[in-house]
C-alpha cells in the first residue's frame, strides 16, 4: 500500500508551487494595493494558475482527453451562465468542480481554469478583472485534488479509483 508521500510526485510539488506563485499578486494587493493591477503580472499569474492545474490533472488530459475537452467546454458554458451573477455565481461551477474533483477524480481543475478563462476572454473581461474570480475558483478545485490524493493514501487504490460505492 503506498503511503501518503508516495501518493505525491514531485511534479505535484512544482504545481503547488506555481499556484502559490500565482497567488502572489492577490496576496500583495491586500497588504499593498495594486499588486494585481498590472495587465503583464495578472497574465503571467493566470498563465502560472492554468499550468498548476494542468500538472495536477495531467494524467486524466492522458487517459480521457475527449471527456476532459467536454469538462471544458461545460465549465466553459456554466461560467457564461454565471458571470452575471460574479461573485456567488461562481458558487456553482466551483462546487460542481470540486464535488467532479474528489468523488471522481475527473481531473477538473484544470477543465475549470480553461474553459472559464476561455468564457471570460470572450465575453471581453480584462485578465486584471477575471484574475481574483480564477484564483477564487482554483484553490478549492485544486485542494479538492489534494484530498483525494490524501484520502486514497495507503488504500493501494490508485488516483483515478472513483470513491465511496460509485455514489455522489
């Protein structure tokens, strides 16, 4: 039964690392205001944010790439559906997200960061804009992915074994 240090790889320790780094600019501007304001910075952190989430979900992009194209076009719709109601209405496609994320192990942060950076781009939203509600919407999709990680520790299940019963 692999213990739990086995269960992570050190990619998934260079991901976490760019998603703390991608969270930098929302952690300054709260102490410093304006950290996030730069069109440059912001990009660099969405772009920082979505390879984070990719590296996490890399090997459900292998195994199920047509399912995982799906995920993003459905993400990708809800947050069309939702945007107008930004902040709380992003409530939906995160949970939704992260309930896909630990019960099925479907890989949908990264579906979640792209399809609803995709949405916003299209819908004209500036990356400084769009930049809280995506860093909003991937840490609990992607602390999701830890848990499952966590909780199939010393199982001998691997991280695609779908959990419980096959119940939601």
């Amino acid at each position: 039964m692999p213990a739990l240090r086995e269960t992570f790889e050190l990619r998934h320790f260079l991901a976490a690392a760019l998603l703390l780094i991608a969270s930098l600019p929302a952690i300054l501007t709260i102490g410093w205001g304006g950290a996030a304001d730069d069109t440059v910075v912001t990009v660099v952190a969405l772009l920082l944010l979505n390879a984070s989430a990719w590296i996490f979900d890399q090997a459900q992009w292998a195994a199920e790439p047509r399912r995982q194209m799906l995920l993003t076009l459905g993400f990708g719709v809800l947050a069309v559906a939702t945007a107008p109601a930004v902040p709380y209405g992003l409530l939906v496609p995160v949970l939704f997200a992260a309930v896909l994320e630990f019960k099925r192990g479907w890989g949908a942060a990264s579906a979640l960061m792209l399809g609803a950076g995709v949405a916003y781009a299209a819908l004209g939203v500036d990356p400084v804009g769009s930049y809280p509600y995506m860093i909003g919407m991937a840490w609990p999709v992607i602390g999701a992915n830890v848990m499952r990680r966590i909780a199939l520790a010393g199982t001998g299940h691997g991280p695609m074994t779908v959990l419980g019963r096959g119940r939601w």
